[in-house]
C-alpha cells in the first residue's frame, strides 16, 4: 500500500485481536476449556471408582456361580439371580455419578465459577450479561444440558463439547448457550 493511503476498510494491521466477552475479557480458548475437561474427569472418575469398585466387587462376590444354573432354567431364575442385581449395580452407579457430578458442576462451580480443572487451566464461567453473577440457577441448567443430556442423546457430548469452535461471537457450548453464560481467561 503506498504511503499517504488510509488502508482498506477492515484491514487489521497484525493477527486478529481476541474475541472477547461482552464484559471485554478475553473468552476461553477451546485446547484450555477440554483441558480442564478432562483434569475434571480423571478427578471424578477416579474419585469414584476408588468409592464404587468395592460395592461392584461385593455385589460380584454374592451372585450365583453361573454354572448352578441347568440348560433347563428357566429365563426368570437366570435373570432375577444374575442379570437383574448387575443392571441395580449399573443403575445405581449412573444415580451415584449423577449426583458426584451436580454436586461438583453446580454446588462447587457456582461460588466462584470454577472447577479444580477450570483453576488449573486459569479460566472461569461468568454470566454472558457482565452485570450479574453466575447463580445456581443457571450452574443447574449448564449441568443438565451438559450431562443429562448427554447422557441420554446419542452424539450430544460430541456435538455440545465442539458447537464452540464454530459458535460466534463468543465461543459458547450448548450448555453455554442454555444457561446464557461464556467461559473466560483469568489473569489472577
């Protein structure tokens, strides 16, 4: 461009700034919110399998031998004995997970807007309105798009987890987007 010329209309001279949150700060890369997924998931999934492991064992431990069981039995005998007390045991994981995770998602993050792994990756959720504060209220509806559903919906964790790479302007998730919230860097 010779000298003396203003430059061309949305010329940015540089890399493009930041998006940014309507409060103007900076939003949460994608690489620093999955890390904080998964620093999330390891701590639940291991803290729960140290708890939950010895219940699966003990319960393991006082089914029938399946060799007991004949040709002949019948398909009752075979699925009150043994199938029935496994699904208890799987459903009462999915409960037990349910409620590790609300406690940890809502009751924790709603304080301060972070996780032990949202700390760790220096990131917060904030209210997409700058002039409130992030409630139980919405921590509740993050929860239960986030994991509810994506527990139920096939393919729904896939598509809530990376609707950020291609949401604009503020790189929010699905459940970003239900509980009107975006996640933000902090520089403390």
């Amino acid at each position: 461009m010779p000298p003396g010329y203003p430059p061309a209309p949305g010329y940015w001279p540089g890399p493009p700034p930041p998006p940014v949150s309507p409060g103007g700060v900076p939003l949460a890369d994608f690489l620093s919110r999955f890390a904080a997924y998964l620093i999330d998931g390891a701590i639940l999934g291991f803290g729960s399998l140290i708890l939950f492991v010895p219940v699966f064992f003990v319960v393991l431990r006082n089914l029938p031998d399946p060799d007991t069981y004949s040709d002949t039995a019948a398909f009752g005998d075979v699925f009150s004995g043994f199938v029935l007390p496994i699904l208890l045991v799987e459903a009462g994981f999915f409960v037990f997970l349910m409620v590790v995770y609300y406690l940890y998602f809502v009751e924790y993050m709603h304080r301060s807007g972070e996780t032990v792994g949202k700390k760790v990756m220096k990131i917060r959720v904030v209210p997409i309105d700058p002039s409130l504060r992030l409630t139980r209220g919405m921590a509740v509806k993050r929860y239960l798009v986030q994991f509810l559903a994506g527990s139920f919906v096939p393919f729904f964790s896939y598509v809530d987890g990376l609707w950020q790479l291609w949401d604009k302007p503020y790189q929010q998730t699905l459940h970003d987007k239900a509980a009107q919230t975006v996640v933000v860097k902090v520089f403390a």
